[in-house]
DNA sequence: CCACCCATGTAACTAGTTACATGATTTC
DNA sequence: GAAATCATGTAACTAGTTACATGGGTGG
C-alpha cells in the first residue's frame, strides 16, 4: 500500500513524534490501517531522507522524543499521490478460505469462530456510534458542517456501513453453520 | 494470510495445474483472493516438498501440464490451519487515506474516482447477483440445500453485502464530494 | 528498587509484486 | 508463418511481521 503516504496525512493532521504515530495507528487511525512501531520509525526515517519530512528533538519533553513534521516537498508528494487513480483491489479474506475448507471437509469448529465474529462486529460497531454521537452528531447540525468535517464523517460512515454489513452477514452464516 | 492453504481447497474442489490455479486466482475465487501465477507455482513446489500434494504430468495434453493433487498429509494440515482461531484483522483501505488527504488539503480529483468506483460496485454487484440465479436460486428449493452448499451460497452472499454497503457508501460519498 | 510505560531502534524472516525468460501449441 | 495463448519458471525487489535490544522516566 503506501505507508509513507498514511504517515504524512496523519502527521499534517498533527505533528508528533512516531512513538505517538504507532500509537494512533493501533487505534484511531487503525479503523483502516495498522502498523507496527518497527515499520513506522524505518519508514520516518526513509521520509526525512527524501525530504519529505524532518523531525526535531522535542524541547518540552526530557525523553529522546522526536517530532515530525511535514514539509513542503512531502505535501506536494502526497498530493501527486491521492490524485493518482487506482484501481480497487480485491480484500484478500482468509475467513472465507476456512469457510470452504469447512464446507469441502466438514465441520471444523467455525460455529465458535462465527459466535466470537459476532461479538467483535457488535463491539465495533458500538465504538463506531459512540463516536458519530460524540464527534459528528452531537457537535453541529450535518448541514452546517464544513467539508473537511463531511470528510472525515464519510470515513467513519464506512467503518459502520462494514460493520452493520459483516455483522448481518456473520449472523445468518452462524446460523446456517450451527446446524451441523 | 495463507496462500498454500487457499490453494489446497482450490485443489481439493478440484485437482488442476498451476497455471488452472492461476486462471481461478484471477477469477470466481479472486473475489476474496488474488494470486498471482509465480507466486503459486513457487508455493506449489513448497507444498510438494512437504508432502502436501503431489503432482504429476497429464496424460491427455501434449503440453508440459503438471496436475496437482492434495494428499493426506495436506487434508491434515489443512483441517489443522481452519480450526485455528484468529482474530480479524483490519482491512488496510488506501482510499481512506486518500479521503483523508483530500480533506486536509483541499480537492484533490477524488469525485471521478468515485463516480469509477460506484460503476465498479454495480458491476461486481451485477455480476454476483447473476451467479446467485444461476447456482443458488435457481436449481433447488433453499431448505433443500446441502450443508456444503449452503456455505458456499454464503460466500457469495459476503460479497453481495459487501457491494451493496460499498455502493450505498460510495453514493454518499459522492454527493459530498461533488459539493467542492 | 522494581515494575511498567515511554521512546527508539536493529536484524532476520515471510509474503507478495514486478520484471524478465522460455518454449510449446493453437488459431488466424 | 505470425500472433496469441498455454504453461512453467527465475531473480530482484518491496512491504510487512516477529523477535530482540536498550535506556530513561514514573509510580507504588
């Protein structure tokens, strides 16, 4: 995919160190992408390299900290980037190749599996509304909000809309796979 | 993920060559899972040296074919590998960062990849619908369906939901960026 | 002072992609 | 006889994961 560029979206939203970024990107920002602190540092310090971004000892903390931030060349780079139209690929899903497994060598324990499923999209989901109530809905009327707002709405939208979908999905699939 | 265990299920269906297990890779099982042919011929040679298949050179072509055959050993490791529990991972989606990008830095061009990815998502969506007629509805009554058939009914019905929650989305999402 | 979190990294490995290569067979 | 497709592979690279390492700061 491109790390570099989800790095720098998230640094121009907030300049902060990547410690702080591997952070976000187990939770917030990891609705839709994770990434480990390892992957995260090597790819800062390929990014400053380029020019893309340079990075600072942080005065106010006693730690080793470094804050990123954006430069120029790294928005112009990001830019070139989002514009570039891809297509669309295919969600490798590992879950369905198990799925087939089950249903070319019988039962192997997916009913459990299906139940945890369940679980895990109800849960998200909860999350999710939690914070369409707290940062979307509550806060302004939809029509007064600004674009950027409507933005960041949508990408919430989608994690709900994948939700509310694998959640319908993995109820009728527990159903059909109890009946052994 | 696992590619070896996708193509044991590939070939459990059916024993086929690498090059057959390519061709799927790319279509009816390329809906949750593409491959591509070096990738499969180099697991295939791996697998054969675990004992996982075995493959031999076809008869009725005059071609250098090599069909491959799941063995025991590879029932066994397959039966072992789906019982396995696993947490879902979060699906890395390059478009929300996009998104993300286009509302920090202002319109970067993402309202004709929409307007491209609703086509898209009507597309897969037409097509899924077809299969369904043609292999679920129309041979046989529901109730009298197989186990077997039921699931893989299922992971047809993942992908409908999936296009159907993709296409609402990706219509919200349009009419909100088209508002520049 | 011990455990835990902050903060950064290295090294080795695994999976997946892209580019290149080859020869045989079928189709026009 | 040329072009397309069948059928198999190698090599180099890129991205991502897992395991290991280290040292400072904070709270009990």
């Amino acid at each position: 995919m491109s790390l570099p560029h989800a790095l720098m979206v998230s640094l121009i939203e907030k300049s902060c160190s990547g410690y702080d970024l591997a952070q976000r990107f187990g939770k917030s920002i990891g609705f839709f992408w994770q990434a480990s602190h390892q992957q995260i540092y090597r790819e800062l310090a390929k990014m400053e390299e380029k020019g893309w971004v340079k990075s600072e000892a942080d005065e106010e903390s006693k730690t080793k900290k470094r804050i990123y931030e954006v430069l120029d060349a790294g928005r112009i780079e990001l830019k070139r980037w989002a514009s570039e139209s891809v297509e669309p690929v295919t969600q490798r899903e590992e879950f369905f190749v198990r799925l087939r497994a089950e249903a070319a060598l019988g039962p192997l324990g997916l009913v459990d599996e299906m139940r945890h499923r369940i679980q895990i999209h109800e849960q998200k989901l909860a999350l999710y509304r939690a914070i369409e109530q707290r940062d979307f809905l509550s806060k302004a009327h939809k029509n007064s909000m600004t674009r950027e707002l409507k933005i960041q709405y949508q990408i919430l939208r989608a994690g709900i809309v994948y939700e509310e979908g694998g959640l319908k999905w993995s109820k009728e699939t527990y159903e059909i796979l109890k009946q052994e």
